[in-house]
C-alpha cells in the first residue's frame, strides 16, 4: 500500500457507528503523532485538538443542540452523536499574535498560514484515520457554539475553534463523488 492508496482511503462519512476500531488511547496517540508531524509557517506550532469521546462527546452534541436553539436537525445530531468520538480543532491565538510581533514583515500573514495549518493538520488526521478503518466528517458550528463549549470543556479562551470532527465505525460507504476533469485543475506548461 502506497501513500497515495492511503489519501484514496478517506472519505466524508456520515453513517458512523460508536464502535471505535481501535481504542481511545490509540486514537489519541494518533493524533498526537499527527499533530506533531504536519508542518506549520515558522514552526509555531498554533494548532490544538481537543479529543472527546464517551459521554464527553455526546455531551458535546448536546451542547450544539443546546447553542442552536433546536435549529440544527434532531437526525443530524443524533448520526453525529451516535459515532464514537469528536475532535474539536482550533488555533492558539496567543501564539499567532506572538509570531506577529516578533515577524512584523509578515504580521499579516500569520493568521491565514495558522489557519492553513490547522487545515494541514485536520486532513492528516482524517487521512490516517481511515488508513485505520476509522471513518470521519467535519463539521462547522462555529462561531455560534464557541461560548458553550469554552466554558463547558475547559477549552482556554485564546484557542479559536476551528471545525468539529465526527469520528466513528463506518457503518456504510458514501456514494462516489462527482470531480471536475483533473485537467481543469492541474496544469503543465
Ligand atoms: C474546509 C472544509 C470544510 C468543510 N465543511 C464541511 C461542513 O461544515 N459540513 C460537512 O458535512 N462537510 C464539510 N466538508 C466536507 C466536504 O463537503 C467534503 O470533503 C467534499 O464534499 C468532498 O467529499 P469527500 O470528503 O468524501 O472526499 C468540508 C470540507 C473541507 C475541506
């Protein structure tokens, strides 16, 4: 198996189970080797993950429900807290404004190389998660949910919430995706 058989793996998948295939600890490790291993601008190292799984996690779904106001569809939620786990990522401001003034030339850079890192870091987590049978999707209720989920978690205020990962046993697979000829989008000259 090659890494590009690995990058075909991963998939949004929404039917997910609360089966885990491999246990929260291994999860966790998972994403603490990738956390450590996806690069970042000047190595600054602004991205965080919170990892929820058990009652935390369908706490988490509560939460969103909670925040929304019953908006959010009662069978989505329900699919999302019926997987295993959620990893909650996020961007640690304190260390993008500190790189800001230490590097005034890219001041205004820091925050979107921060969020191409955190983007960096939630495909490669995704993509090792399927390499082990784990399925995922990511979700965005920011910024409506921050407040309640900084204050019910423990999460420090200065890291940014980013996107929620859904993450769980596949229950069955998506459909095949409809892609743009590949000529479209990568070009020689
Ligand atoms: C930056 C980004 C934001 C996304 N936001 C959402 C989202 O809020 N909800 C959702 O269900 N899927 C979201 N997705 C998943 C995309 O819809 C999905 O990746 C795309 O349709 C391709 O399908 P695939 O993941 O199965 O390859 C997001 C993906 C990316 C990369």
């Amino acid at each position: 198996m090659t890494y590009l058989d690995d990058l075909k793996k991963r998939r949004s998948r929404y039917d997910l189970t609360s089966e885990l295939p491999m246990s929260e600890e291994a999860l966790v490790d998972l994403v603490e080797v990738v956390t450590l291993e996806v690069p970042d601008a000047f190595n600054m190292q602004s991205q965080r993950v919170v990892v929820l799984t058990g009652e935390r996690h369908r706490r988490f779904w509560q939460v969103v429900d909670e925040a929304f106001e019953g908006q959010v569809s009662a069978d989505k939620l329900a699919g999302f807290s019926g997987a295993a786990a959620t990893l909650l990522f996020a961007t640690d401001t304190a260390t993008v404004e500190d790189l800001q003034s230490q590097f005034a030339l890219y001041t205004d850079k820091f925050p979107g190389w921060a969020r191409e890192s955190v983007g960096m870091l939630q495909y490669a987590v995704w993509t090792a998660l399927a390499t082990e049978g784990v399925g995922a999707n990511i979700q965005h209720y920011n910024p409506v949910i921050d407040k309640a989920v900084h204050e019910e978690f423990g999460v420090p205020a200065e890291w940014e919430l980013v996107s929620q990962m859904v993450v769980g046993g596949i229950g069955s697979e998506p459909g095949e995706k409809e892609l743009k000829p590949i000529s479209e989008r990568v070009v020689t000259r």
